[in-house]
C-alpha cells in the first residue's frame, strides 16, 4: 500500500516506492515505483479523484540494475491537454534512469554515485626534490604561473591579442614537458581523492 495525502492506493507489486507530489492544473499526482516480474512498474495516481491515472511497465531490468530506491516525479501537458508523466527513478546499484511514455529514454550506470566526501591534497614530494630540493623546484615560479593565468582569462573573454595566445599555447606546451605530477610548491597542482 503507497500512502500519499492521506489516501491509499493497493498496488499489485510488493514494495513500492512513492515519489514526490506534482501538480498539474490543480490535481496533485505522485508516482508510485515497483519491481514486477523483472521488469520496473509505475503507476501515477491523482491525489483529487483517487484514482489511478497512468500504469506503465518500463523494460529497466531489476536483475541487472536492482530495485527502485528512489523516484522523482515531474509532469507536462500533452498536445492532446491531458498530463503526461516523467520519472527519474534511481536503481538500488545506484543506476539512473528517464522513463517516460512507456519508453527507458536513457539510463547512466553512476558508478561515482556514492561519493561521500572528498579531498584536495598535494601530490607527493618526488625523491629528486626530496635529494636536492633546490635543483628540484618548478621551473616556473609563482608570478609566471600568475601571468599565466591572466592571460588564460583574456583568451577565454576573448580579448587577448594573437601574441598572447601564442604565450598561452607555449607556457602550456612547456609546463607540460617539465612539470610531472608531483608536489608543487605553488599550490596549482593538487589532486582530488573522492571518497
């Protein structure tokens, strides 16, 4: 049973999962999400008339992605004026996918989905720069990096000169020869751990 607004609904799928309410010209509707014979069922019920407004079967495969965790509800009017439905349902392997008009429009596998925190940190201090710090230090110092920057505003506003495009393009070409990923002093190169 999917309680919504104080009124249930008996669905003929074990464990449904509802989604938030939407209203379209006055009725309010919610989406209610389920696993049925493999395949993911959803029912939209209009929270005025009670009743059922739309039942689909979208051909998302419970096996593959896991059941519905969670669904996101939005809505439109149709050319003909009667409301259609989208669904944004989110799988248990965290899995997204668009349903709309008995169609899986696409489907993302977001395998980054679960990031919980992140951190940006310095690369390492390489065993060269570690021997012989002074001999090991970036070849371009913090004002060139600061140049560097300014200049790659202007080409990105669209008000550097040619020459300063072709400054841009060398200090790139040479810093990527001369600088691997390792400790910068700077403060520029960082990586980021997701966690």
């Amino acid at each position: 049973t999917v309680l919504a607004a104080e009124h249930s609904w008996r669905l003929d799928f074990g464990r449904a999962v509802p989604s938030n309410t939407h209203e379209i010209d006055g009725s309010r509707y919610v989406a209610a999400v389920g696993s049925l014979e493999g395949a993911c069922t959803v029912r939209v019920l209009n929270l005025n008339s009670k009743e059922v407004e739309v039942s689909q079967t979208y051909d998302l495969k419970t096996k593959e992605h896991g059941s519905p965790e969670a669904v996101f509800l939005t809505g439109y009017k149709t050319k003909e004026g009667v409301p259609g439905f989208r669904f944004l349902v989110v799988s248990s392997d965290n899995s997204v996918a668009l349903l709309q008009q008995g169609e899986v429009v696409w489907l993302r596998e977001e395998a980054l989905a679960s990031i919980t925190h992140s951190l940006v940190i310095d690369f390492p201090v390489s065993t060269a720069e570690a021997a012989s710090p002074s001999e090991a230090q970036s070849a371009f110092s913090l004002s060139d990096e600061i140049k560097m920057n300014i200049l790659n505003l202007r080409v990105i506003l669209k008000v550097a000169t040619a020459e300063e495009l072709q400054q841009v393009t060398a200090f790139k070409l040479a810093k990527k020869r001369t600088e691997p990923a390792h400790f910068d002093p700077n403060g520029f190169n960082q990586q980021i751990l997701a966690l």
